[in-house]
C-alpha cells in the first residue's frame, strides 16, 4: 500500500513538475508579447496621452500656419476681399447635401446682392462638384475645397463637427469678415440687409468683440452640454459655466480683429486640433438626459466644436454672455429640411428658360 501511494505521489510531482517547467518557459514569450503590443499601443496614443496629462492647448505649428496663424497674420481692416463686400457669407457641404446650394444661394442673393457665397467642399465627389458648379461658378458663389488631408484624421468625425472652426478660420483669415451659416439656414423673410450690415458695422468699430453668435433654442447652460474634461484645457471649471447659457455655431459673423485672432479664434482652433480637448474620452453626442435636476448638471452629452467655443467666449467676456450674442429678433433664421430643398431644386431644373432664376418666393 505505501509503495503505490508513494509512486502515485512521485508521478505527480513529476508531472507537475514538468507543466510548471513547461508553463516556466513560455511565460517570458507571453510577457514579452503583451509588454510589446501594449508599447505599440502606447506609442499609438502617445500624443493624445501627452494632451490629456498636460492639458494645455498646444496644436502643431504646421496645422496652425496652414489656417493663417502665422508671425505675421492677416487682420481687418488691412488683409481683406477688396473684390467683394463683406462679410463673405461662408457655408459647408457635404455629399447629399448639395440640393440645399441652390435655395441656400437664392436666399443669399435676395438679401445680399454684393456680398460673395463661399461654400466649402468637405468632399464631394467629382460628380456632385460638378453639379454644384453648374450653380455656384462665378464671383457671386465660389466653391472652396478644403483639405482634410492636411489635418489630424480626428477632424474628419462628422458628429463632432470638428471642420467648421477650421473652415471659418480659414475663409475669415483670407477675406477680412465671415458670416458662417450651415447650408440648411435661411434667413427669414423679414430679415433685411440693412439689419445685418447694422451688427457687422458694430462689430467692425468695437475691436475688443467682433464675434456675435445666435442663442441656442434650448436655453441650456453650458455646464450641461460639455465634458467635464474640456474645461481643464481652458483653465477654468464648470462651475462657472452653470447659468452661462449655451450659443449655437450653426450662425456666426465674426470680423477678423487682431482680438478675434489671438483671443476667440486661436484658442478655438487649438482646442479643435488636439483630439483630447475636443473629443475627451467618454464623450459623445447622443442619449442626452435633461430630467436629472439641477439643469445645469452635465447632461452626458458633449457639444464638441459648440462646446470650445462657448467656453472660449465665456472666459474671454468674464461671462458676459451679452457682448458676444445677438439678442434681437430682427435677423432670424428658418431651417429648411433636405427633402424641401431637393424638391425646391428639381422644380427649377423643370424650368430650364425662367426668368426668376434666383427667386425664393417659396420661402
Ligand atoms: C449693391 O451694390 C450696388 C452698387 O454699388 C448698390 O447700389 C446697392 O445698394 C448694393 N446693395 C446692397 C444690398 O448692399
Ligand atoms: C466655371 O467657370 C469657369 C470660368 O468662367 C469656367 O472656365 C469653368 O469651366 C466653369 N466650371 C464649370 C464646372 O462649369
Ligand atoms: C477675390 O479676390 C481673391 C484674391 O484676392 C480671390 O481669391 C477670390 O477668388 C476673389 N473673389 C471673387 C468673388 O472674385
Ligand atoms: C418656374 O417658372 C414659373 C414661370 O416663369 C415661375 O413662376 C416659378 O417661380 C418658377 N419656379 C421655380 C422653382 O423657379
């Protein structure tokens, strides 16, 4: 009996023995290859680790001078449009988009006859441009390509919106005055010209403001529609964001002052090319909840490029929420669905000899 129980247990410190040495010999191969991997991934995310450990805003130098921040950058009232007036109206478009051109550009060019229409291609492909071209190809409207390749691939996200301060810094340095709106706005029937050319000549005589932006329909504060993380790339808290309500970037018209520049623009852009600061991990756009109580309470969505510039204004205004949005109701705007706009246009294509080319009556 001992000698079976004593040859069972020496088999078993054998085998053991052998799994262990077994086991023993892989495991600095196993190791090694998570080490490895892990590195790589380190390495991949480096720059955003980088971003998120300093929170400072600091894009690459070779971004920035591509979008005109330069030793020596264009101001208004020096470096503008002279073959236009101003401010250029500025728009964007992508693919399935394109319909909303025409009615956008008839709107335009019943309230403004002598400003440009810059409309940004965000990638078209080469039978959508040209159709767009046969609308948009003279010195009224000018279609304007712009280069995702030349930026971080973060820029590209659709939701984030990341192209358009981008896109306004962009048009705003080369042209002097910008007044950006999302191709699907309209300004309504009783908006006039002059109402607008009244805030732009305001805008262009105060040079500590420049910016005027329009209120977001829900009067949400700021504190409620931005990722906490955010904040800490401006230096500030979003405890003093809480009764900061939000204003929207679908409208802006901004003049390019040297304060625009440095204090409203720069920041802003920055913010957008670093992915940390623009897209904090754990942001994201949907499944808002606006029942958790006080309002101000962050709502678990994040407004990416709207959220940046809410907080730039704010901290660069000591919150005056006032100097930076239009308040009155003489310029306004109407959103026009894509299927209206597509409607819109196939009725003037039936019309191919109209006189009305570029009436809205419709609207
Ligand atoms: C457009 O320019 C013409 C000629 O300079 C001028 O008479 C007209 O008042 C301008 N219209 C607007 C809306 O600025
Ligand atoms: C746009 O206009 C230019 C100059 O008038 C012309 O050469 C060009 O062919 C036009 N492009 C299209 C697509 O119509
Ligand atoms: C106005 O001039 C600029 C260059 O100064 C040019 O790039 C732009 O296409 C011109 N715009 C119009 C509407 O002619
Ligand atoms: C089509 O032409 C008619 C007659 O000229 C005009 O009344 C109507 O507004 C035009 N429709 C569009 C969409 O241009």
């Amino acid at each position: 009996m001992r000698t079976k129980n004593f040859i069972f247990i020496l088999c078993s410190v054998i085998i053991i023995s052998f799994v262990l040495i077994a086991f023993g010999q892989n495991k600095p191969e196993a190791i090694q290859n998570i080490v490895s991997s892990t590195h790589q991934q380190l390495r991949n995310f480096q720059d955003n680790l980088r971003d998120a450990e300093s929170k400072t805003l600091k894009a690459d130098e070779k971004y920035l001078k591509l979008l005109g921040f330069t030793k020596t950058p264009r101001y208004y009232p020096n470096d503008i449009w002279r073959n236009t007036s101003l401010p250029v109206i500025v728009t964007s478009v992508r693919e399935g988009q394109e319909s909303q051109v025409y009615s956008l550009m008839s709107n335009i060019v019943r309230i403004f006859p002598n400003n440009t229409l810059l409309v940004y291609d965000l990638g078209l492909s080469t039978y959508t441009l040209k159709f767009l071209l046969n609308h948009c190809n003279s010195s009224r409207c000018q279609v304007q390509m712009f280069m995702f390749s030349n930026f971080p691939s973060h820029i590209t996200k659709e939701d984030t919106h990341a192209y358009r301060p981008l896109i306004i810094q962009d048009a705003l340095q080369a042209t002097g005055a910008v007044f950006y709106i999302e191709c699907n706005y309209r300004f309504s029937k009783h908006t006039s010209s002059d109402k607008v050319f009244a805030v732009y000549e305001k805008l262009t005589k105060d040079t500590h403001r420049g910016i005027i932006t329009w209120p977001m329909n829900s009067k949400n504060p700021v504190s409620s529609l931005t990722h906490k993380k955010m904040f800490e790339y401006f230096h500030t808290d979003s405890e003093n964001f809480l009764f900061l309500p939000m204003v929207s970037a679908d409208v802006i018209m901004v003049v390019n002052s040297k304060f625009v520049h440095h204090e409203i623009m720069l920041p802003w852009v920055q913010c957008t090319l670093t992915q940390d600061c623009l897209i904090p991990i754990g942001a994201q756009s949907g499944g808002c909840r606006f029942d958790k109580k006080p309002l101000y309470r962050y709502s678990g969505c994040h407004n990416y490029d709207v959220s940046a510039l809410n907080i730039v204004l704010g901290v660069k205004t000591k919150f005056d929420y006032n100097t930076y949005t239009y308040l009155d109701n003489d310029i306004s705007f109407n959103i026009v669905p894509l299927a209206k706009a597509i409607d819109m246009l196939r009725k003037y294509e039936q019309n191919t000899t109209t006189e009305s080319r570029y009436s809205d009556t419709q609207l």
